[in-house]
C-alpha cells in the first residue's frame, strides 16, 4: 500500500513539473509559489463585461513571470498577518483574448452586461476613452488585476466600485468614496507599492511589476 502512495505522489509531482514545463521560460503557475492564493479568473467565466468566456482561458490557472510571483508572494504574507487575502482576477492574459475583446467592442449590439459594467459609457466610445485597446500590458505576464478579501468570510473589501468596471467610479483617486472605501484602496495600494509594483490610476485593481521581464513582449499561449 505504501508503494502505491508513493507511486502516486511521485506521478502527481511529475506531471506538474511537465505542465509546469510547457510554460514559456520566465513564467510559472502561481499556486507553484503561493500555494493559498485565491484566484477567481474572470475571462474565464461568463462574470465580466463581455458577457461570456473569453478566448485563450481554459482555465482558472493563474500564469505571471517568477519575480511577479515572488512580489506577490510577499504581498499575501503582508495581508495575512491583518487576517486578510489578495484575489486575483486576471495575471497574464493571451493577446488572443486581446483580440477577442475587440472584437466584442466592435460589435455595438452585443451589450449584454453594459447595466452592471459600463452603464454610463456608450459602447462605441470605449476605443476612444482607452478601456479597450490592441495591446495589454497583461500580455507581458506581469500585471495583475486583484482585490483584498477577509481571510474569514472570504469577501471582498468594499473598493467603492466593483471590478472592471468602466467609469471614474474606478480611478483611485475618485472622490465620492466613504471612508471605509478610501481606507481600503490605500492599504491595497500601499501594499502593493511597497512591494514593487505600480499602479495604473484608472483601475484602483490594476498593478505592474517594475523591471518586469519581458516590457516589450507580448504573448499569446494559451491558459490551460
């Protein structure tokens, strides 16, 4: 009985060294690093501003360069010592998926779920006001999307507007927040500031690490 179990250890470990394998050089699977990281991949699922899984993500696997995961690694052992996560909603994104995106934005019939991600932007302005674009930073493998939750409940943290969510509700700065949602953007980003990474200030979820990798390779394998 003994044999077996090791037998199947061994196979188990195995085969995430071959998956792991299949990673352009540079990047990991980041429960490899962080091994509690909450990931809810929102292309992924049908919870976003499309409306429906996007191309590219055949899995909610979580793919970043090392040294984001690293950062990142200690950004979660910061929080968990408040009794606090990070949730991530979107690490390395394929420019497949990029160009899913603008195929959707181009298509002004198809708004689905404009009421609850961008009702106030007309469709055909969201070229022109920069919430869609040919190229993402995420492509490069170092830029996360992500949220603090309660290391109890598991429930995000009131930002003062939900993610992806297309409006000056989601600049960091925005004005018309309580207390409680200032508080909380600014432990999100003093956290992530603290531990190399920038913010992008229209997208209080959106943050890069500096010195990335690869700053002018865009990529397009497959999340799997």
């Amino acid at each position: 009985m003994k044999n077996k179990v090791f037998l199947l250890v061994f196979v188990l470990v195995a085969l995430a060294f071959t998956k792991q394998d299949h990673l352009p050089e540079g990047f990991v699977y980041a429960k490899t690093i962080i091994p509690d990281l909450d990931v809810e991949l929102r292309y992924y699922s049908t919870n976003n501003f499309v409306g429906d899984s996007i191309v590219g993500y055949k899995a909610n696997t979580l793919i970043i360069t090392k040294p984001t995961a690293e950062a990142l690694k200690n950004v979660q052992i910061e929080l968990q010592e408040q009794n606090l996560c990070l949730r991530v909603y979107d690490g390395y994104r394929p420019q497949q998926a990029v160009n899913h995106f603008m195929r959707w934005a181009k298509d002004l019939n198809d708004t689905i779920n404009k009421h609850q991600f961008y009702p106030d932007v007309n469709k055909r302005h969201l070229f022109r006001d920069g919430y869609i674009a040919s190229r993402s930073g995420h492509s490069r493998g170092s830029t996360l999307d992500l949220t603090i939750i309660n290391g109890n409940t598991l429930e995000p943290l009131d930002m003062g507007s939900p993610y992806d969510f297309f409006g000056e509700q989601s600049w960091v700065e925005h004005t018309n927040l309580t207390q409680e949602q200032k508080q909380n953007r600014q432990l999100l980003q003093a956290v992530m500031l603290k531990h190399g990474f920038r913010n992008y200030p229209k997208e209080w979820w959106h943050f890069t690490l500096r010195g990335e990798p690869f700053p002018d390779t865009y990529f397009d394998f497959v999340i799997e």
